[in-house]
C-alpha cells in the first residue's frame, strides 16, 4: 500500500467537498478510499440503458455519502458488487 500511495494525498470522502472548493484537485495525484453503504436497485435511463447507484462513506462521518453512477461497461461489470465493499 505503502507503494501504491507514494507521492499520492489521500482525501476522505467526508473531506471531499470541501477540498472541491479550496483545491485545484485536477493538479494533484489524489486517492480516496469508500465503503458501499447502500446500494440502489438498477434503474433504467430515458435512453433504455440500465445504471446503478451506489452510496459511498468513509465510515468517519456517516452524515456525509457521496452518490456514484455507474454506467455502460462499468455498470455491466460492477452491478453485483455486494454492500460492504471497500
């Protein structure tokens, strides 16, 4: 991990909308890591293709989720990921 990390600042999910808006983020090497806490049954687009939703947290501040969409390839290959993964 230590590796993985080098040269890389971690932001916590719960501090990611304030460093949006106090740090050019497209500038820096960032990782955040999240836990899926709740995941929404697949729903169907206006266009007819299917995606997913996921809520994630970094389990330090349960009041601050932050909803990911998954669509196209990423959707097909993730959809069955369980609840609970990091």
């Amino acid at each position: 991990m230590d590796r993985k990390m080098a040269n890389r600042k971690l932001i916590r999910l719960s501090q990611l909308k304030s460093k949006l808006g106090a740090e050019n983020l497209e500038e820096i090497d960032w990782v955040t890591f999240g836990v899926i806490v709740k995941k929404i049954t697949p729903q169907s687009a206006n266009n007819g293709k299917t995606f997913s939703i996921w809520r994630l947290n970094d389990l330090r501040d349960l009041s601050h989720c932050v909803s990911l969409f998954l669509f196209g390839g990423v959707h097909k290959e993730h959809w069955k990921t369980d609840q609970g993964t990091v």
